[in-house]
C-alpha cells in the first residue's frame, strides 16, 4: 500500500540523517570541534521524551522507571543523542523480543546513572571493551542483519567522556545486555 511506502521511506530517511549526523560528529570530534552547549535541564523529561519519539518508530515496549528526580547541568541535545543511539542498538540487536526497559538511578548523592536493558543477542565479554572504539563491529555469523559502522558507541563515549562521565556495558551472548552511563552532578 501507499501507507506501508511512505512508512518504509520515512524510516529511511531517519536512517540516512542518523547515519550523516553521526559523520559529522566523527569530523567534530577529529578536529576537536565537537562543542558542548551546557545548560541546566530536567533528565527525566528528556528521558521520557526521546522514549515517546522512539516509540513512534518501532514496535518495541519501552518501560521507563524513574528513581531519581534531579536537574542536570549538561549539554541537553548530547546526552539525548546517547540515549537515543542506545535505544536503537537495543531495538537492533533484540529482533525476537521486544522490551526494553531505561532506568533512571542515582548511584551515589553526586552522581546520576542511565541504564537500557534489552533482551536480545547479547555480547561477549572480550567485545565489551572494543565496542567504544571507532569502527569496531563484533564479528558475527549473521553479521547481514545488523547493519552499521560502528560509530555510535564511540561518539556515545566521547561526549559521555567530556561529561567528565562513565559508560559501559554488561552483557553475555544470548541473555541480552545492559549499557549505562553515568555524569556527575553539579556541585551546588
């Protein structure tokens, strides 16, 4: 039908900008002008807001459980960015079940943690560092279904890293995996 085209056409174009944007940031990165536009913001609106966007493209359920109430001091549009690229590696990488669940916790009185669990294929442990690296893709049988460069995790890192923040992943092959990061909160 012509609904199912255009659907499948949007869904591209959001591919393609997500893909351009993130090549952009790599040259940012390269040349050092990946800059931050730091400002107080509500975390648990912009969580709820990058879930209620990416709810629109997918049929995954999303839960979100808010722990933590707490005003960031950082770059609003970056950190949603994170979130959103770990949001859509666990959609990817969970093609047979479909939830994934975002916690929201503090950890310790100065820090604030984000959390994205899914249930899907899981990675092994030698991986769990190399997925921040630039370019690095875990090798797989059925490599084909998972299409990408390997750029998120890594400009994921880097902006989580100027946050003077955390990110990581626990994860076995099979049981699905947990990424989080986390920033320290602003000093009152």
């Amino acid at each position: 039908t012509i609904q199912t085209s255009l659907s499948t056409i949007d869904k591209q174009i959001i591919k393609l900008h997500r893909l351009m944007s993130e090549l952009l940031d790599l040259s940012r990165i390269d040349s050092g002008k990946l800059e931050l536009k730091m400002q107080n913001f509500d975390l648990n609106d912009l969580v709820k807001e990058t879930v209620d966007d990416i709810k629109q493209t997918t049929r995954h359920e999303i839960l979100i459980k808010n722990r933590a109430d707490c005003k960031l001091f950082g770059d609003k549009d970056r950190i949603g960015q994170v979130l959103l690229n770990l949001l859509t590696n666990a959609i990817k990488y969970s093609p047979k079940t479909n939830s994934i669940e975002v916690n929201v916790y503090q950890p310790s009185q100065h820090i604030i943690s984000i959390s994205v669990k899914d249930h899907g294929i899981g990675i092994d442990k030698k991986d769990h560092e190399k997925i921040f690296q630039r370019f690095y893709r875990v090798a797989r049988q059925n490599e084909k279904t998972f299409p990408g460069f390997g750029i998120g995790l890594f400009i994921s890192a880097e902006i989580i890293h100027r946050h003077k923040g955390k990110i990581g992943v626990k994860s076995e092959p099979g049981k699905g995996s947990v990424f989080y990061f986390s920033i320290p909160l602003k000093e009152e």
